[in-house]
C-alpha cells in the first residue's frame, strides 16, 4: 500500500514537471530564446534546438504526459477496486482528475509561465534524452500527423511586421519601453512603407527664388526665411531647375560678388517621384551627400520638396531651428474628447496614435489626402464628413488643401 502510494505521488510530480516544461517552452519568446542561447552556453542552445524543433518537443512532453497519467489511472483504479469494490471507482476517478488537473496541470503550468527560463534551460537535456528513448515511437507519430496536416493544409504562421509592432504596444503598456521609445520604433519599421509625398513639403508652400535675382537680393529675401537651402527655378516657379545654398551666397556676397545671378552659382538638383519610398530616397541623400531632393509627379510637375530634416522628423519628431515658430501637435485631444487633426498627419500616425485602420492608396498618404478621395472633391471650412471611423469637421483649409480637422471617433 505505501509503495502504491509513493510510486502514485511520484507519477503525479513527473506529470507536473513534463506540464510545465510544456508551457515553459512554447511560453518563450523569440528573444527570450537568443538570450538563453547566448547567454547559457550548452544549456541555452539545447532550448533554441528543441524550440525550433516543436515535433520532437510536444511529441515527447505529450508522450511522457500520457504514459503517466495512464500509469497513475491504473494504479489508482487498482488500489480502489481491491479496498473499496468497483462501486466506489467512479468516484476514485473524479478524485483522481481533480487532483490531476489542480497538482500536475493548472498550477504547474501558472508556474511555468513564470519562471519559463529556467525551467526550459533546467528541463532542455532531460527532454532530449527522453526523445532519443522514444525516436522511433515519435518519428511513426511525427508521420502520421504531418500526413494529416498535409491533407488539412495551410502553411506555418512567420513573424510579421504587425507582430513585432504588437510585441513592442505589450512591452510599452508593461512599462518595459518609454512611449516616445515606442513612437520611434514604430517610426523605424514605416520607414520601408512610408512613401515621399507623405512628408514633402507641398508645392504651394515651397520657398524658391528666381534664377536671374542677385545674389544679394536673395539674401535680403533669404533673411526672412532661415533656410540654408533654396530651389531656384526658371521661368515658372513649378519648373525647379537648381539649388542654391546659402553658405555659397555669403562666401560670393563677402568676396565682392554680389551682383552674380542665382543661375551663376546653384547647384544641379536631385529629383525624385513622390511615390519613392522615405527609406530609398534617405539613402540616396546620404550616398550622394546632399540634403534636399525635388518631388515630381506623375506628369512632370512640382510635387513638392524633401530634405533630410523632413526625413529626420519622421523618425524623432518636429525639429524646431530658433526662427522657427511651434507649430501645432499633429495630433491633439480636445477636452470634449474629440481629436484635432492636422491634414499632413500621415496615416500611419493616426494608425499608431489612434488605433483607426484608414486605407492608403496611391495618393492617400496623409489625412488630407485620404479625406479628398474619400469624398472626391476637396472639401471646405465647416463641412460635415461621416466616414465607417469616425465624422469629421473641416475647421480650417489653405489654398484648397485641408489644414486641420476636427474628428470625433465612434465608438468600437
């Protein structure tokens, strides 16, 4: 009878431990598994073995699993037929499921999904020498279920761009990430997504000069703006066929020269297509080391301009000179508990700072553009847009584009 005992209380802890090496390992995360295999050495790459190979890992946990448990039932249903009769097994096997659920699954697995590091790196070589006991039994079961699979369908589920940005929304919540660490890391995954003309400066706010002003009539103008770099185009203020810098303007204004012409002087420009990608056009900034680059359209015309602070925005945040005024918050809440917008917010922004799901397409990129193809017209001050997000009002337009809006969110 003592015997019977110990060998049962010895089953129910095997259980318990097999249980909990189950969560263990597929509770851990992929960095969880670099770690342990960079920082354990044998221990630790044995877990990024059998991590990455989950059909020898459940095969052998859920075999060990169930020889045991069988092994515990039969025993217990031994002991409680020779002492008590087969009237009272129906309630041995109630007692005996109950003390398996709370002693070798439930509470062992809550553990487990504590301390999952170091059960996994305590359990790696024990699971693997069980595995080599049992390879034939697991490579016939191991057959049989990939030929199941095979006929179901389907393929593995690979880590996506939405999941590592998930994990990081997780690790800001648990305080794990600062928010503003958060921002630029989401910042850095859209960079390969984020097309140019969601953060150029438009056309009809470009600052530009004529080619045949003086270089001392520039810089009088120049003084006003603070720029250090300025398209300069031809006839038409759309056709930009060169850029001046100003450091050039002032070693030629300091040398005596300053009735040279802008066209004597500036520089040949960089253009691009609005539709380039944000981390293409960084790169090409940087290889051929300039710092502004002209956005064309579809038909050849003056999209709009980009310079590498643009670019450096769109990772950190608004960068102010000391002449520049603060703007507004692209994104603010109001005390109502309504959003006020602005219209070159892009849309990832309102994605990430809201959690709104708006379409992109070819040319919606920003809020502004989305609204005037949700709509297909450009709408104006006032007006009233009920969308499946939210509704919108038009506070403010400037030179028909949509400076700022008002959103009211509805419920989710």
């Amino acid at each position: 009878m003592l015997f019977e005992i110990i060998l049962f209380v010895i089953l129910l802890i095997l259980s318990a431990v097999f249980s909990a090496t189950e969560t263990a390992f597929t509770s851990l995360s992929i960095v969880q598994i670099q770690e342990l295999a960079s920082d354990y050495n044998k221990k630790g790459r044995m877990v990024k073995f059998l991590s990455k190979r989950p059909d020898i890992l459940l095969t052998t946990i859920l075999i060990v699993n169930n020889l045991v448990n069988i092994a515990a039932s039969s025993l217990v249903a031994s002991m409680t037929i020779r002492i008590y009769g087969s009237q009272a097994l129906a309630v041995s096997t109630g007692l005996l499921t109950l003390i398996v659920l709370i002693f070798a699954e439930v509470t062992p697995k809550q553990i487990a999904i504590v301390h999952n590091e170091a059960i996994a790196l305590y359990m790696a070589y024990p699971v693997r020498w069980v595995s080599w006991i049992l390879l034939p039994v697991i490579k016939f079961i191991g057959l049989i279920s990939s030929l199941i699979t095979h006929l179901v369908g389907g393929e593995k589920k690979k880590l996506s761009l939405d999941g590592i940005l998930y994990m990081v929304s997780i690790a800001e919540r648990q305080g794990v990430v600062e928010t503003y660490e958060t921002r630029m890391i989401k910042n850095v995954f859209r960079f390969n997504d984020t097309q140019v003309q969601a953060i150029m400066t438009h056309r009809t706010e470009v600052f530009s000069l004529y080619k045949n002003i003086s270089i001392g009539d520039a810089l009088i103008r120049i003084s006003e703006k603070g720029y250090s770099r300025i398209p300069v185009y031809n006839e038409d203020a759309e056709e930009i066929i060169g850029i001046v810098l100003v450091k050039n303007l002032m070693a030629n204004f300091h040398a005596g020269r300053s009735n040279l012409k802008l066209k004597d002087i500036m520089l040949k420009p960089l253009y691009i297509s609005g539709t380039r990608k944000v981390n293409e056009l960084f790169y090409t900034l940087k290889n051929q080391k300039l710092n502004i680059a002209i956005i064309m359209d579809e038909y050849g015309g003056l999209a709009g301009i980009v310079t590498m602070e643009d670019i450096t925005e769109e990772l950190f945040g608004e960068l102010y000179d000391e002449h520049e005024k603060h703007e507004r918050d692209k994104i603010t809440l109001l005390r109502d508990g309504r959003y006020r917008l602005m219209g070159e917010t892009t849309i990832h922004q309102i994605e990430d700072r809201l959690g709104l799901e708006l379409p992109t397409g070819k040319y919606a990129q920003t809020l502004a553009g989305y609204l005037v193809e949700y709509l297909g017209n450009i709408p104006v001050k006032n007006q009233y847009i009920e969308t499946p997000f939210g509704d919108f009002i038009i506070e403010s337009v400037k030179r028909n584009r949509i400076n700022s809006v008002i959103l009211n969110i509805k419920d989710r």
